[in-house]
C-alpha cells in the first residue's frame, strides 16, 4: 500500500508521548495494514535522531509549490554559491554581490516553504526586525529582507568567517578562562538583546559562530518564539517538530508550551554553559526517546559533570548551574547580568550569590582570592583565621604585621585625603603637593596612586603638580630591579604627555603603544585610563590604536568593570574610530552617552555634557546638522548647561561651555560670553578666564566681529598661558596668531611667524598631514592679499603633503583642495583646475553650517572670476544661508565680505546700481577696518571702479 510521506512523522507524533504500552499496540494494530510503516516507525522510536530527515520529506510533500532555490541560482543582487546548511528551519547559503557596484559577501537564510506557505513570511520578517534593531560586536548584523519572484522570504545577513561553538571546542583545546570568555561575550549579546526587550528563544551551541580570531557571533535571534503563530494553522507534526528540534538547551516552560522569557533565554545560556565545560547538554548522556528527554528535563536536575581542567571552588560552577537550571523561572537569575556577575565572581574566586551565606567557605575563598597579595597581608589573615578556630599565635607576628598593615591603611588615607584637598582649592597652582611614601605601599599601590595623582592633575590643567608627580614617578621606576612592563609603559606614556601636552608626539606615542601590544600578557583595565587621554592621532588609529582597543575589547571581561571603567571603554572606543568607522564611533559613543545618562550618580554631569558632545558630533558626521536625533540631543545638551545656573564658572566647566558653543554656531558663544559677563578686558585680566582654550574661542569671536587686534591680543596671551602650563609653544596657537594678522591684511608679520617658525618646525617634528594643514590653510589667506610664486608653492605643497599622508580622506583632501582653487582662482582658465574643484564641489550640500561657508567663499570667488553667474549665485545663496544659522545676530564681519561678492555679481550682470546699493549698505564697518584688509582693499578698488568716493573723501 502506497503512503504519503508525511505518514511517519504524524504516526510519530500520535504515540510520541504515550506510555511504552500504548506505544506497542498502537504500532501493532499499525503493522496489520502497513507493516513497512510500523517498522519505521519502530525504529524512529528508538532513535528519533533521524526526525530532522523525517520532517524535510514531510515538508516537502506538504509544500504546495516546489519552490527551493540551489546553488548557482541568482537571487536579488546575489548569486548562491555556497550551501552553509540545512536545519530544521531552512536552508542559509553563502553568496556573493552579482551587480557590479561593490564586492560583497553574505548570507541568505531562506525559510522552509511549509513555514512560508502557513505563515507568509511572517516568521522570517520578525527574526528581521528583531535583529535589524540590535547593533553588538557579538550579534550577526542584518543587511536586507527580501522575497524571491515566487514569493519565499529571505534574509541577507552579514557573512560570519567562522565555525559554530560545538565544532570549535571540538577544534581547539581552550582552557576554562578561554571557554568562559566565550560564554561572556555570548551573555553580552543576550543582555544587550534583553535591553532591547526582545528574546532569543533558542540559545544552543549551533547557534553561536566562532570567527578565527575567537569572536563569538550569536545567530537566529527571536525563530523559535514566533513559531508559536503557527500552532492554530500548521498540522500537528509541524508544531511537535519545533519542539523536538532544540530539546536538549529548550527552557521546561517551553517544552510544555509556554511562550520564551527572559528566563528562558537564561535557561538556555545555563545549558550552554554546562555545553562548554563538559562538552555535552544537560542531559545528552542519556539515550532517550524524544519523549522520554522531555520528561526528564521537565522533572530532573542534571547530573554532575566532568570539567576536563583542574579547577578551585568546582562546587562554585554547579551551585551557579544548579540556579541558571532551575525547573522554576522564577528561581533562576533574575537577569542575564545577575548570572555575569556569579561567573566571574566564581573567576575572581569571590562570594557568589548562591553561596553568600556559606561564612567559612567564603572566608576560604577570601584568602585564597588575596594569596598573592604580599607575605605580610598572609600572615595577618593567616592568624585571623587560627584565631577564629581558637587555636594560639604569635602575638608578636601578629602585631607587627598589623602595624605594617595600618602604615599602609594610613598612607593611602593621607594621599587621597590631601590630593581631595589639593583639587577642590582654587588656588591650586601654589600648593604643595603630597606625595605618597613608596615604603609604606607595595609597588603596584604606589604605582597606582601616582598615576590617578598625574590624571586628577592633568584634567585640572595644573602642570607643575602632574609634572612633579610623574617625574618622581619615573625617577623610582627605573631605580628599581624588577617592574610589571604594562606599567613602566603606561607611567612613560605620561611622562610623554607632561612634555608634549596637547601636541603631537608621533614617535614616542607609537614606540610607547607598540610596546603595550607586543606584551602577551593580558591587557587590564588600567590601559583604559591611557584612553582618557585621546590623543588618537590619525595616523596611529589603524596601526596602533584599533588594534589596542581590539584587544581590550577581546580581553577585558566587560561585567566586571566597573560603571566608570566601561564608560571609558565606549567613550575611547567612539575617539579611536571617530576618523575611520563612523557606524563603531556611534556604536561606542552612544554605548558611553547612554552609560552616562543612566548612572548620574556615578559620571559627572560635565562628564556626561562632554561625551554627549563626541556622540553629537559623530552623527552630524553621518547624519548632518538637521537629523531629528542631532536636534534632540542638542536640545538636550543645552538644558543640561542650564542646570548650573552658577554666575561663576571655574576654567573646566567654562572651556566646556564654550567648546559646545563654538561647535554649534558662534552666535551660541556670543549668547555665553554675555551671559557670564565675559569681555576683552575681563578675559585678558581674570585667572578663570585666562586659560588657553578660553582665549583662543574668545579670540575667534573678536576675529568674526573684525576685531583683530583684540582677537590677536587674546591667541598671544593663550600662547603665553600655554608655555607657562607645559614648557613649549603650540604650534596651532602659533598658527592662529600667524593667520590672524593676515586677516587683517599684515602679511609681513604674518608670514615671518610662518615661513622661519611654524612650516620648519613642523616638517622637523610633525607628520605631513601636519605640515600640509598649515601650508594650506596660509595659501587661502594669502591668495586674498598676493599673486606670487610662494603662493603657488604653499598651495600645491599643501595638497601634495596632505595626500602623501593621508591618502584621500575626504575631509582633509577637500580642505586642501580649497587652497589650490583659491590659487586658480588668481589665474587665467585651465583644464587643470576642474579636477580641484569637482573635489570641493562634491557632496557640497551634506556639509555642515561651517564648511559650506569654508568652501562656498572660495567657489563663490572663483565662479565670480570666471564669470559664470548662475554658479556663483547659487554659491551666494548657500553661502548667505550658512553664514545666518552659524552667526545669527552676531555682527560677523563675514556677512560684509559677503556683500562685496555679491556686488562682483550684480556687476556681472551689469546692473551697477545694485552693485552700488550693496556697497553703500556696508560703508561704515568696511571703512572700520584697517587699511590693509584685504577685504577692505577690494571694497575700495570696487567703489574706485565705479567712481565713487573712498573712505576718506566720503
């Protein structure tokens, strides 16, 4: 007799949970009508480890359509090459981008057509939404979601170089830390899913890729929860083969039915946990019928397991599974961070949450965990603990070490009490400073001190304290016969930082970062404060700084830092890769702000202001000014400045202030500079006020307004501030005054600073990226002032260093091609030149407020010497729009030298009484200004041209 396909797996699910006698005369009466069948479905019985064959065949023959796609076969723009598998919810195939734009490789997972036929994508379709709104280094991204021509639902999903956790175990031989660091980076991905409130639902070995560089990946989030729609419309044996598919790490509430929680997933990491320490499920030992595993995971606990590694505290690693297993939801984990927390409590051999009332085996642990902490301390716990079973001492012994104990209790006291005092007086500057006695700390305590005694200095800007503490510092490190190298690196890189400061010091940063990733010891968390730092120079990111964050991102078990350590991590992380990887600046930054937002009792609101600054300023970078989630976060950095309502504002808070209102428009720091009563004179005189980066935005205001004198005045005095802090002249500061006095039309001053200071110490110490910004940035004030030879060199010089160093980065590249077209603009048309300005015209309007005025001026000038009018209006307008938002009702002497474009343009057109109009509107402050402006020198050839008089016989 001929039989359906589906006829085994249905008779299986008939008799799957009856008794083994009901089981045998349900197969008896079966054999007198189908014998063959019977058969098979004996066999099935005994071993249900064919079910997933079983149930394709069925699936196939309940398919309406034969609708499966192969390799070869072109899909969107995607060709399959590769089959990665078949499982019980489909097929997921390796494939490659087929329509000429770009090389790329992913992964399609297609849906078994019987779920596609029941459920109309909707499976698949949740699976990506699901995780399209999840972004973690440990979950598989999802790029696309589609449908074939005949309608079958697919996804395209980041293709993972990897091999699933049971075939890796089974690869490579790794220690207990190395399988619980897996387990970690698996829980991460869980957690951070669980923040988004969404559930996994099927946590299991298959389901976790290993990349070659031990990365794991989490896959199929949200499959086997959505399922549950297919209960009223799907037959029976479809519904019994989700359940039988994932038995082995499947929650009991689920087995029986229930919708996947929280709990749930917690369950499943529990049994994945058990997976990696022994190498099998909680109860795969056992060789069960399906029905006999579920009843036995629905009432039994597991058995105790074998961990191929000798292990302390192994009772620690069941209590932990005896919890995360519970039958109950409610007696498991709270949270998958509760769970974290016991691991690596068991790792750092601390009090587990399972075993906190157990006294004496955590007094165990207690010394077991501090054994190494130096002989002294050992001995007094030694004591302590032949004391607590009253068995006699040497009182001697005892009392020495507890004065040696106390000595070091006490300097510690001493230095954080005196280093409080130090940082909260005003008068920082003249204190004397105290410094811990190294004979009264172990080497690593007194280590530590000096390096969190330099950071609380360098932060207040206080040069002589963080000067004094690290050359002290430095002069016992290297009296010493043995020193940990992490820590010589990290104390010698802030020596670097008291000689450099701010400034550059290539050479040193990548002898000093190359060290530190040529040990092979595990990196910890004090390399996060080197990251505070962020002088994450451009050409160090790829070579040094990614990679060292790489390896403290695979290394440093994030739930046992601290909240401030882990805002460090994302706050550096968003700082190393803000130049090269926009989608991981905002990754880390957002992951710091929202730290941040969360735990204000813990980061300092100006803590908090300043990283919602890095974040702010990486989506503008992607999204532009006008985002909806830019505008938000403006608004909500503003309302957090008006939280301190202070008429006084000490150098921090103000700098700060000032930096975010120069990043948002200069009208944002003419509203600061009224608001706390700031002026020329309160500015050069105040102590709060006289701090480098204070004078040098107060100086930018004063330049906008015209005021050049005072604007030079102010840079002078913030070099002098910053000589007087570290010992050296800036370069950039140098620059700055240099610049100054070319906007205001003295070239002689300008270009001595320049061309005998600033380019030759800068090609002597400094990168060509270096060089080339300020070649640049000279050329385009100068082509305002001279035609010459030097120009030219300046010009082209500083877009070939700029190149050479950079290759074509967008923005850089782009600024020095706003010089040469500057130099063009000087000279008769050539072919040569479109290449420059198809480069600054390029992407012109996704730029923000302040580089559409940068590089629509010099587009403006230079469609107005080519005379093509309809270009320079249209660069007019932009540049008129940009110059309103950016100074608003600021009295920007720009919004003058933009009218004298515009009367270029009205003579252009030949209508010289509008030329005139414009002039006229703008006599009194062009007339203000020096006479070697060079704004007012062109005012005045154009009021001469039309025969009008000058300032002077006005």
């Amino acid at each position: 007799m001929l039989h359906n396909k589906t006829d085994l797996f249905e008779h299986y699910c008939n008799i799957a949970e009856l008794s083994a006698i009901k089981q045998h005369n349900y197969i008896t009466a079966l054999k007198k009508s189908e014998p063959e069948l019977a058969s098979k479905l004996s066999a099935l019985l005994v071993n249900d480890s064919d079910l997933t064959q079983v149930f394709n065949q069925s699936i196939l023959a309940l398919t309406d359509s034969e609708s499966v796609v192969n390799v070869g076969d072109n899909i969107a723009n995607y060709q399959l090459t590769q089959s990665l598998g078949q499982g019980g919810m489909g097929q997921v195939f390796k494939a490659e981008r087929n329509d000429g734009k770009i090389e790329q490789t992913v992964a399609i997972k297609f849906l078994h057509p019987l779920f596609q036929q029941y459920q109309s994508g909707q499976l698949l379709l949740q699976e990506a939404q699901a995780l399209a709104s999840l972004s973690h280094p440990n979950i598989a991204s999802i790029l696309d979601i589609s449908e074939t021509h005949d309608g079958n639902t697919f996804i395209v999903m980041e293709y993972i170089e990897g091999v699933t956790l049971d075939v890796y175990l089974q690869k490579n031989s790794l220690s207990i830390a190395q399988k619980l660091s897996l387990f970690n980076q698996v829980s991460d991905a869980v957690l951070e899913a669980h923040n988004h409130q969404i559930i996994h639902a099927d946590i299991k070995p298959s389901n976790v890729l290993i990349t070659s560089s031990g990365q794991a990946k989490l896959i199929d989030f949200g499959v086997m929860q959505v399922t549950e729609g297919l209960h009223n419309s799907a037959p029976k044996f479809v519904t019994a083969y989700l359940g039988a598919m994932t038995v082995n790490y499947a929650s009991p509430e689920q087995l029986n039915g229930g919708k996947a929680t929280i709990a749930s997933d917690i369950y499943s990491l529990g049994s994945l946990l058990y997976f990696l320490l022994s190498g099998k499920g909680p109860f795969e030992e056992f060789d069960d019928t399906l029905a006999q595993k579920v009843e036995r995971i629905m009432t039994q606990r597991p058995t105790s397991f074998a961990i191929n590694e000798s292990v302390i505290f192994k009772s620690d690693v069941i209590a932990i599974l005896h919890k995360a297993l519970s039958k109950k939801a409610n007696e498991r984990y709270r949270t998958v961070t509760d769970f974290i927390s016991d691991i690596n409590a068991f790792q750092q051999h601390q009090t587990l949450s399972v075993n906190a009332n157990n006294s004496l085996f955590n007094t165990f642990k207690f010394i077991y965990r501090h054994r190494i902490i130096s002989t002294a301390l050992i001995s007094v716990f030694m004591i302590l603990l032949v004391a607590f079973f009253q068995i006699n001492a040497k009182n001697e012994l005892l009392l020495s070490e507890k004065h040696a104990l106390e000595n070091a209790n006490k300097e510690l006291k001493n230095t954080f009490t005196q280093l409080d005092k130090n940082i909260s007086e005003a008068h920082l500057q003249s204190e004397t400073i105290y410094l811990p006695d190294p004979n009264n700390l172990s080497s690593k305590q007194y280590i530590e001190m000096m390096m969190l005694m330099f950071d609380d200095y360098y932060f207040k800007s206080n040069h002589g304290a963080y000067t004094l503490v690290i050359d002290t510092l430095m002069e016992w490190l290297e009296a010493q016969k043995s020193i940990e190298p992490l820590s010589f690196h990290l104390a010698k890189y802030r020596k670097v930082l008291a000689v450099s400061g701010d400034s550059d010091n290539y050479e040193s940063d990548r002898e000093i970062l190359g060290n530190i990733l040529a040990l092979k010891t595990p990196l910890n968390a004090a390399v996060l404060d080197l990251l505070r730092f962020k002088r994450f120079t451009i050409k160090l990111q790829q070579t040094h700084f990614i990679p060292l964050f790489i390896r403290l991102d695979k290394e440093l078990v994030k739930s046992t830092l601290s909240i401030k350590e882990l805002f460090s991590f994302h706050s550096a992380g968003g700082g190393i890769y803000a130049d090269s990887d926009s989608e991981q600046a905002i990754y880390h930054y957002q992951k710091a702000y929202e730290l941040a937002k969360r735990n204000t009792d813990e980061i300092k609101l100006w803590t908090f202001i300043a990283t919602s600054i890095d974040y702010r300023t990486a989506l503008i970078n992607v999204k532009g000014f006008d985002d909806e989630q830019v505008v938000a976060l403006t608004d909500e950095l503003y309302k957090l400045i008006k939280q301190s309502n202070d008429k006084k504002l000490d150098t921090g808070k103000l700098s700060l202030i000032l930096g975010i209102d120069l990043n948002h428009s200069m009208e944002h720091v003419a509203d600061t500079l009224q608001k706390y009563d700031i002026t020329f004179e309160s500015a050069m005189n105040n102590a709060t006020q006289s701090h480098p980066p204070i004078l040098y935005i107060i100086g930018l205001y004063y330049a906008s307004l015209g005021e050049y004198e005072k604007a030079i005045a102010l840079h002078k005095k913030s070099m002098k501030q910053y000589v007087s802090d570290r010992g050296g002249e800036d370069p950039y500061l140098l620059f700055r005054v240099a610049n100054m006095h070319l906007a205001a039309g003295d070239v002689v001053t300008g270009m001595r600073l320049i061309e005998q200071q600033i380019l030759p110490q800068s090609a002597e110490h400094y990168e060509l990226d270096t060089l080339g910004y300020f070649q640049t940035r000279t050329c385009k004030k100068l082509a305002l002032i001279e035609n010459s030879q030097r120009l030219k060199d300046l010009c082209f010089d500083g877009y070939s260093n700029v190149e050479k160093s950079l290759g074509e980065d967008g923005y850089w590249l782009k600024l020095a091609a706003s010089g040469v077209v500057a130099w063009y603009t000087l000279q008769p048309a050539n072919e040569a030149e479109n290449d420059y300005v198809k480069l600054l015209e390029s992407n012109f309007e996704s730029n923000n407020n302040v580089n559409k005025m940068k590089y629509g001026t010099v587009l403006l000038r230079y469609y107005i010497s080519r005379k093509d009018i309809d270009k320079a209006m249209y660069y007019q307008n932009e540049v008129a729009i940009a110059t309103e938002a950016d100074y608003g009702s600021v009295d920007a002497v720009i919004r003058y030298y933009h009218q004298i474009m515009v009367a270029e343009i009205n003579l252009l057109q030949g209508d010289k009484a509008s030329a005139l109009v414009k002039l006229d509107s703008i006599k009194n402050k062009m007339c203000s200004l020096g006479d070697s402006n060079p704004n007012k020198v062109r005012y005045l050839e154009l009021l001469n041209f039309l025969g009008q008089p000058d300032c002077i016989n006005s």
